[in-house]
C-alpha cells in the first residue's frame, strides 16, 4: 500500500498535532515505509517552510511533503472532453468592479489575487504560478455577482486557460486525491478536523481511510451527558464512512462506542513521541523549578497553573503563544512569584530536563503529548484529572500526580509534596516516569499502526476466492508431498 497522511498545513509556530504527525510519519519511513504528507492551506511558502524543516531533523528522510496549490502549478490536469465549461471569470485588475482586490506576493511575483466586498467578504481567490500565469479562479459569487453564493473551481493550463471545472472545493480536492494514488492501494489517515469534513465521503474501492481523534469530542468537560462539539458532530455521526476512527486512548474509544453506536470501527493507538533525547537527561535536579508547555488559550487555563505555581511559592517556565498572553501577565504581576513567559520555542520540550515538575490544567485534551515528553525526561507530571490523557497515562503518586479538575489548591499542595519528598523517593518517581513514558516510543507505535493496517486491508482488500484457492491447493500439495517423500525414503 501507499502511505499517505492529510492534514491541513504546517504552520510555523505548529503545536501538537501536527508534530505527531510528522512524528508517527518518521516512524514508518523509519520501518522502510515512506510516507507523503498532503497540505491543503493558502501558504504561499510551503517548499521552503519543508526545506528548514528538514533542515532541523523535523520532517525525516523518506517523508516527502505535496501541498496541493504547489502541486496543481506545477502538473497538468488533463481536461474532460465535451464537460460543459463552469463560469469562468478571472480576476483583470486591482480595480475590478465587482468588489476590492487584494494582491498577495511572494519573492516580488503576485501569487494570489483576493476579490472582496467593501466589508471584506470574501467572493473570488484567483492563483498564478511562479511565472505569473493563471492556474486556478475560484468564483464564490456566481449566483449573484457581489454577493457570496454558488461556486465555480476551474483549473487553467500552462497558458491561462481552462481545461477543468469543479462546483464545490471539495470536488477539486477529492479529483487530486484520486491523481495521486492513481488507483493504487492507498491508507490515508486523516489528522485535522478540515481535512476530514471532506475525507469523510471521499470513497474509492483502492483507498482506506482512518481518522484520528486527536481532542475531547465532547463538549463542556467531556464528562458522560455531555453532547457532540459543534466542531466534531459533522464528521463522528457519519463516522462509519471510515474505515476506521481512532483514538488515543482506551477511555476514549469506550465514550465514543457509547455516543456513536456500534456502527462506527474503532480503534485505539497512542501517540508516540520523540522521547530518545529525553530519556537520556540526568535524573538529578533542582527542586525548585516547574514547566509548562501550552499554546496561551483559554482551553489551557493556564491561569491556574499561574495560580498554583505562586501558592507553592515556585518558579514556573510556560512555553507558548496565543491570545492569553497580556492577561497571564497581568495575573503573575498582580500575584507575585516566579513565573515567567517565554514564549514559543521549537526545541521548548528540552527544558523537561531540568524541571523538577510540569503542570497540565487544560478543560479537556485527547492524549497530550507534553505528558509523555515530561516524563521521559524524568519531569513528574502534575495534571488535572480530565478527558482525556492523564489518568490513562499517569499512575497517582507513583510516576505522577493526578488532582482534581480545577483545584488549584491541590495542585499547589503536590508541588509542595514534591519538594518536600526525600530524594531517594523523588528519585523513584522520576525513574517510574522515565519506565512508564518508555512504552510510547515511536518504534512501538509503529508496530500498533501496522497491526491496524494489516486489519483494514484484510476487510477491504480480501484475497479473491482464486487467489484463496491457490493458496489452500498449495498448502494441500505440501502436505501431501510431506507424506510422500518419507515414504519413498524408506522404500
């Protein structure tokens, strides 16, 4: 089979999702299974985002990265003959009519051209190649001018001109898709929540698709009662469109069998995470340190980790970006303390090595990598008792703490536990941590993805009864023969 992982993009400040992908991707080139991963998003620069990728040992050998704007300015589509030609209205100029143009460049060339209303609707997206020739005209307006409805996707050659028309966006992807794998045998797992809406009717006999649930599909808490996220029920209630959905964890997949029913095939495989470098830092360490590692969101709660480092009376390192930023600083000004932001690192999972602790109070997660990463490098985790993650990968008070949602007076008092411990106890919890992380290490997971593979090849790929034939004749004749050869012998 091919090897084929979707996903939306890769951001530059990319957080967990996308590292496990690329992660478990590494892991199959790895086992001498290459992998290509998919892109769909508007970056202009994605050649060069993947060249320092690679550049930093992000994206491994044998992983190959195919954007689809990048793809389409570069290969022919042939055309369909006798299709009745879509409308097909390019962009002239930045004072079109119709609307206010928007011109975006990239190394001094127009790349794209954006027609918008006065209030910054956007109604056309119109692509060039390197060289300034037109190669896609997106047209969202085509029921009313000036007004957003209807769409026409037409593809252009070499010249400017068009040779093929789709209605929806999903129809140009879904035609790419199926110019890739050339009906070749193809497993595609799809990572982001986009991606799927359309990966979920993407059905052809040579392809199996999986999708990964990456976060809490519930909303609110996730506690048991709680509905579908808005964001998730498009996808999970036509979840038996998959081959198969699969979680992080064991708690997880029980949740889903319950809020979906028996129509969906689940599956559990963990993430792995890059661990080698982690799993060699020295045990011994300061007392007096704790990291957190967490995009600034109100998802995360991180004011609780403020709160709860400042009545331990600790210093706390949070690592990460997002829209929090100025009121987190305001709360440590105002609390005190040794707190510090420092912003978004690349390498930032390092800083596990020297903490004494690492603090998880997010709402809601799906199997967080900083757990495994903190504990690998013998850093003892402190996390709320949520869905999901935590209780799946922490054993309370043996290679970590687990408290309860939202009691930041519990998490304060296990820092101070922590500290407090004598060594040789602090010292058997970080080497717990270090065993316990050692399960999740990407040639493991590999070998659980390969299980699954070779599961869903066998339901959607079954030998012919020829082929079955052959192979129950053959088994036959050998054992004849094994009956026969001896028999000569002794004569």
């Amino acid at each position: 089979m091919r090897h084929f992982a979707v996903t939306w993009g890769l951001p530059d400040d990319f957080g967990g999702m996308t590292s496990v992908v690329l992660r478990r991707s590494a892991g199959f080139a790895a086992a001498g299974a290459p992998v290509t991963v998919l892109t769909f998003d508007d970056r202009l620069d994605t050649g060069a985002a993947v060249t320092a990728l690679r550049r930093r040992g992000v994206i491994a050998d044998g992983v190959e990265v195919v954007h689809l704007w990048d793809w389409l300015a570069s290969n022919p589509v042939r055309p369909v003959p006798g299709a009745v030609p879509p409308p097909f209205a390019p962009i002239t100029s930045t004072a079109d009519a119709a609307g206010r143009v928007v011109e975006v460049e990239l190394a001094g060339v127009v790349r794209r051209r954006e027609r918008r209303t006065t209030d910054g609707m956007l109604l056309q997206v119109d692509r060039y190649r390197p060289d300034g020739s037109l190669f896609v005209s997106d047209l969202r307006d085509v029921t009313e001018p000036g007004l957003p409805g209807g769409r026409s996707v037409v593809v252009c050659d070499g010249a400017g001109e068009p040779v093929r028309g789709f209605t929806s966006i999903w129809g140009l992807y879904r035609h790419w898709l199926d110019l890739l794998t050339a009906k070749q045998r193809s497993m595609m797992i799809v990572d982001s929540k986009t991606a799927a809406r359309f990966m979920r009717g993407y059905r052809r006999k040579h392809i199996a698709t999986v999708h990964v649930v990456h976060s809490s599909h519930r909303a609110g808490d996730g506690e048991p009662g709680q509905p579908l996220k808005q964001s998730r029920r498009e996808v999970l209630e036509r979840a038996e469109e998959f081959d198969a959905v699969v979680t992080l964890t064991e708690r997880q997949r029980l949740d889903l069998a319950a809020d979906l029913g028996p129509a969906a095939s689940l599956a559990v495989v963990p993430n792995a995470g890059s661990l080698d470098q982690l799993l060699r830092a020295p045990l011994t360490r300061s007392t007096d340190r704790g990291v957190v590692l967490a995009s600034l969101t109100p998802r995360k709660r991180l004011d609780h980790a403020v709160a709860a480092a400042a009545a331990a009376e600790t210093a706390l390192d949070i690592y990460g970006e997002g829209p929090e930023r100025h009121a987190l600083q305001q709360q440590i000004l105002r609390l005190g303390g040794g707190t510090q932001l420092r912003g978004h690192r690349p390498d930032a999972s390092l800083a596990f090595r020297d903490a004494s602790f690492s603090l998880l109070t997010s709402t809601a997660e799906g199997a967080p990598l900083v757990l495994l990463e903190s504990m690998a490098a013998g850093c003892i985790p402190i996390a709320y008792d949520i869905r999901y993650g935590p209780r799946d990968i922490i054993r309370d008070g043996v290679d970590g703490f687990v408290v309860p949602p939202g009691d930041t007076a519990a998490m304060a008092a296990r820092i101070r536990e922590l500290a407090e411990m004598p060594e040789r106890q602090r010292q058997r919890m970080r080497r717990a941590a270090r065993r316990s992380a050692s399960r999740f290490r990407q040639a493991r997971v590999t070998e659980q993805w390969a299980a699954l593979f070779g599961d869903i090849a066998r339901r959607r790929w079954p030998k012919p009864p020829s082929a079955r034939f052959r192979a129950r004749a053959g088994r036959g004749a050998r054992r004849l023969l094994g009956r026969v050869r001896p028999a000569r012998q002794a004569a």
